[in-house]
C-alpha cells in the first residue's frame, strides 16, 4: 500500500496532491461518465485550489496523450508479442483496451497534470 506523502498515492488515488486527506473527484469512480471530470473546487482539509487557473486542465490534454501511447504499446506486447494473436485481433484488442481505459486515462493525466504543479506538504495543517 502507498503512504500519504507519496506523489503516486495522490496520482493514483485521485487525492489532493498537497494533504493527500480527501478526494479531488466529486464522485470517485472514474466510470461514472457524466460525473468523469467533476471535480471539488478545493479541498476541504487544507483549502488548496484545484483549478490554479482558467483552463488548467487543458494541459492534462498531452498527459492523456502520453498514457494513451503507453497503454497501446503495452496492449500491442501483450497481445502480438507475447500472446501472439494476428494483426486483426491485435488492432481490436488494442482499440477496445483504450476504449475501456478512457475514464481511467483521463482522471490519471488530470492526478499526473495537477501533481507537477502543487506537492505534498507534509505541514499543511501549520501553513493553513
């Protein structure tokens, strides 16, 4: 299990990146898509702003890219290399992996994103 104060704890769970205290989604499960990119204002332990400025997230943009890319080329040795599956079935696999792994894709490059920006500090309740 990843300790609080780990920057893959917050990227991985989703929590404030500077507490690690609560979650940054209004409702957890990424697979709630009408819910995917609702997030809290702030958090309501150490008051950090998640949105630092208009449009913000926008830069999660070339991080979803990047996991995307990674997810594929996984998804393409697994299936073709070590399974050894045919053309066809490699192209579908890979298209239907990150089909399915899109809300996944897309709240990691938002936790990655913001945790670039704001680190953990392990004396927040002092600095609030």
């Amino acid at each position: 299990m990843l300790k609080k104060g780990s920057t893959l704890n917050s990227i991985l769970t989703g929590s404030c990146p500077k507490c690690h205290e609560e979650s940054m989604y209004v409702v957890k499960n990424p697979y709630k898509l009408n819910t995917l990119y609702k997030m809290n204002e702030s958090c309501s332990h150490c008051n950090t702003q998640y949105k630092i400025e208009p449009s913000f997230f926008y830069g999660a943009m070339y991080v979803s890219y990047g996991l995307t890319v990674g997810f594929g080329v996984a998804l393409f040795v697994i299936l073709n290399v070590i399974l050894g599956f045919g053309v066809l079935t490699t192209f579908i696999g890979i298209v239907s992996g990150i089909v399915a792994l899109m809300p996944v894709t897309a709240r990691l490059a938002r936790n990655i994103y913001i945790s670039m920006f704001i680190h953990f500090d392990e004396n927040w309740k002092q600095n609030s």
